[in-house]
C-alpha cells in the first residue's frame, strides 16, 4: 500500500492511497472464511456454504468493508506518524475521487483533502507590554463577606418573646369543623411555620406576637393561597386534595426559635478557616481578605489573557487558513449546519480558532504539558470553589478528592478541565514572558471591562 502527499498550498494538500489486490487479498479471504462460519443460506448448514457462493451473495460488501477499514487505518497513521497538525478530517476529493467497483477485485485509489494548521511565529519578550488589573479587596469587601459568614454559619435559638415574621414556629395544627377540632380529621403533630412565608397578610399577622401556649385559628389556603407545594406540605396530604381542605385550622404552638447569626469568635473562625487555624478577630479578618483575593484572582488572570491574546495576534499578524475546506468541514460535520449559517459563523469560528492555534504553539514552543498531577489539582480546585458557593469552606481533602475524582471520571468535565489546567500553565508563562506591569483596581471599574464587551457582543449580534 502506498500512501503520499502532495501540498496545494501551505495549508491545503492531497494525500493519496493507492491499494493494491496484494495489499488486501489475505484479508479479504480471511474475512469470507469467517463469514463463512455464519453466513445463513436455504439449503446449507452454517460453515458449510460453498466459499465460491459466499463470495458470489457478499464478496462486494465484504470487499468494500476491508478496504475501507484498511484505508482508515493508513490515513490515522500517516497522519499521526508524520506528525501532521490538520485541522477538522480528512474529506475525500470532489475533483481527483473517482467511484469505485467493488464487484470486481482490482487496484483502489483514494484521494483526500487535508487541511494543514497554519504556523504560527510568535516572538515575546520582555519589551511587550501587558497591564495586570489586580482587583483591591478594600475594607467593604472584606465586611460583607464577614457578614455573610455571621447569617451562613448562625443557628436558630428558642426565644420566650413574641414571634416576629422570620421566626420558626412550632406547634400542632388541627382541622377544626363548626369550631370543634374535627373527629379523623387532619392532625398534624410537628407543624412547621414562618409567617414571612405566607403570603396574606391577614393570616401573617394572626401569628406576628405569638408566644408558646398560644392557639391561634387560621386558614392555610388563604395563607398560602396559589401554593398547593407549600399547603400539601405543611398538612402533610396529597396535592390534589389541597382544594378540598376546610377554611379553618388550629395551630397550638409550642416553641418559637430565632435565627441568630454566629458570633465573631473562635467557634467562627474554626467553622470557616479549620481548627485553630485563625486566633482572633483581626487574623480572622486578614485571612477572609486573602481568601476573596484568591477567588478573584481567576478573574484578573481572565482578564489578562484577554489582553495578551489581542497582542499575541498582532504578532501572529495575518494568518492564511484553509477557508474552503473549514467550510465543507462543518457542513459536512455538523447535522444541523448549512452552508448560509457556516457562511454568517464563519468569522468567529476563525478568530476562536486562531487563537486557539496560538496556544497551541505557546505550549508547543515553551513544552507545556498537563501531567496527571496537573489534573488532579485542577479538579480538587473546582470542586472546593463549588462548595465553597454553598459555604461549605473547611472540608477534609479526602472528601474533596473524592468528589474530584468523579469529575474526573465524566469525559466531557475531564476535557473542560484539561483546557483549563491547559490555559492556566499558558497564563503562568505568559507572566514569565511578558512585561508585567500590576495595577490595582476596584471591583466595580473591573467589570465594567466585560460590560464593555458584552455590549460589543450584543451589537454584533443585533
């Protein structure tokens, strides 16, 4: 089998495989014998169909089959072997691709299109100039995510004063009939309620001021009138019997508890940061600031990359693409693609991929390369920043490698995160690459960078 390439241009080239009968002859009677073996034919036992007839019913289909494996086979490892950076697949050619006869056994020529990446020459140095926004974790910062620590991490205490709206109160709630608690009517032992959730005033205020002992009479489908969820819920029945419900309950209460947030002292400090880990109120608050830089820290690094990507292009400067063969591509790959929305996709497929290219070839030119130790750490910091959005600080490494791991086992999560460890290496040696120069920033003039780009966004889109 001889397998060769013929470049058009620097980005287009033919390759052609010719196959010759030696070349796939052993195959193809290995193939009919095993067929053979199964082949169901009226009048013959399985295995012992003439191999003469099995060639007759099926040699074309099996034929085709071989070759055609055997062709994919050579264009992966031509490909892979010299080391080709194509982009998209190989397509066959429209012009050179003749149809084929598999009816009879002969000699076999494909032609296909190759589209070659185009290369990229990138020169960094020292003298190219990049802005670092570092956002400034100021003092209103810093209290609001105290704040936030104080009501996540407080706890509901029992109060003997009168209940306000965001109280719990507990209690026995009973259908009553013509003032009576009625006889195998609804009971409920472990009532639950918090008037700010009702949404009748009314009915809200009947429990605004209660106190333990205290019986009050309401009617739950006018408290919670449009809310079957919550009404089925608090009386313990079916939806669908909502409707049916009498207009009036009695809720005996119990007990009132008072959300209360949590104290700034050791007991905080412990459930945020780890045990022992924080002393007092002012190293509690140096270590909330360094927290919050580290959250935003992805976010200036974003930022950055954004930056360098539009200097790295001016460098790049004009980049030939293959654009005919791109467009055939995702026509001919994507089910739901059309030539016309190819056609109106098309300059921001090219400029995605542009860059996309030159990262390639940053990793490439400084050999950056993601080992399984990169992944694991990029897995373990995307699991603690999803607790983390549930306040859910301080959790043991084991139970954070745990959830990691079964990221890790999801093939599309395993890629999203391999781009991104990827791209943080990239930024790292952008860094090393580049003149940095830092600049604090607040975090309100920070965003009103992406402000700006999501309104480009929605004019180009307009």
């Amino acid at each position: 089998m001889n397998v060769s390439l013929t470049n058009v241009d620097s980005v287009n080239a033919i390759l052609q495989i010719s196959v010759t009968k030696a070349d796939y002859q052993e195959k193809l009677d290995s193939a009919l014998k095993t067929f053979r073996k199964k082949a169901n034919v009226p009048g013959f036992r399985p295995g012992t169909v003439p191999v003469g007839m099995v060639k007759k019913m099926y040699g074309k289909s099996i034929l085709a089959e071989e070759i055609n494996k055997m062709v994919g086979e050579s264009l992966y490892n031509y490909i892979q072997e010299n080391k080709l950076n194509v982009l998209g697949e190989p397509l066959p050619n429209e012009e050179k691709q003749q149809p084929f006869d598999f009816s009879t056994e002969g000699d076999y020529d494909f032609f296909f299109d190759i589209a070659m990446a185009p290369e990229m020459k990138l020169s960094l140095t020292k003298k190219d100039k990049i802005t670092y926004y570092k956002i400034d974790v100021n003092e209103e910062l810093v209290d609001k995510q105290i704040e936030s620590y104080k009501a996540n991490y407080g706890k509901y205490d029992k109060v003997e004063e009168g209940a306000i709206a965001t109280d719990l109160i507990r209690g026995i709630i009973s259908e009553l009939e013509d003032g009576n608690v009625k006889e195998g009517g609804i009971n409920v032992e472990s009532a639950v309620v918090m008037p700010s959730y009702m949404k009748d005033a009314e009915e809200q205020s009947k429990f605004i001021g209660a106190k333990a002992g205290d019986v009050i009479t309401f009617n739950p489908g006018k408290a919670y009138e449009g809310n079957e969820t919550e009404i089925s819920s608090l009386l313990h029945i079916e939806k669908d019997a909502v409707e049916a419900i009498a207009p009036e309950f009695k809720f005996e209460v119990s007990e009132i508890t008072r959300y209360k947030e949590a104290e700034l002292d050791k007991e905080l400090f412990d459930k945020v940061f780890g045990e022992g880990n924080v002393k007092d109120a002012a190293e509690f608050k140096a270590k909330v600031k360094e927290t919050i830089e580290d959250q935003f820290a992805p976010d200036s690094d974003y930022k950055f990359l954004l930056d360098a990507k539009e200097l790295m292009e001016k460098k790049a400067g004009d980049v030939q693409f293959p654009d005919a063969f791109l467009k055939r591509w995702l026509v001919a790959s994507g089910e739901e693609r059309t030539a016309e929305s190819v056609e109106a996709d098309y300059p921001k497929i090219i400029a995605d991929l542009k860059f996309h290219l030159i990262k390639e070839q940053i990793a490439k030119d400084n050999d950056i390369k993601i080992e399984n130790e990169d992944m694991k750490i990029i897995a373990m910091q995307a699991a603690r920043a999803q607790f983390a959005q549930y306040g859910m600080m301080n959790l043991p490494d084991e139970m954070v490698e745990n959830y990691a791991n079964d990221m890790l086992k999801n093939k599309d999560n395993a890629r999203n995160l391999l781009d991104r460890a990827m791209e943080n290496k990239i930024i790292d040696t952008l860094k090393g690459k580049l003149g940095i120069e830092e600049k604090s920033i607040s975090l309100d003039d920070f965003r009103k960078f992406f402000e700006k780009e999501e309104e480009e966004d929605t004019k180009e889109e307009a």
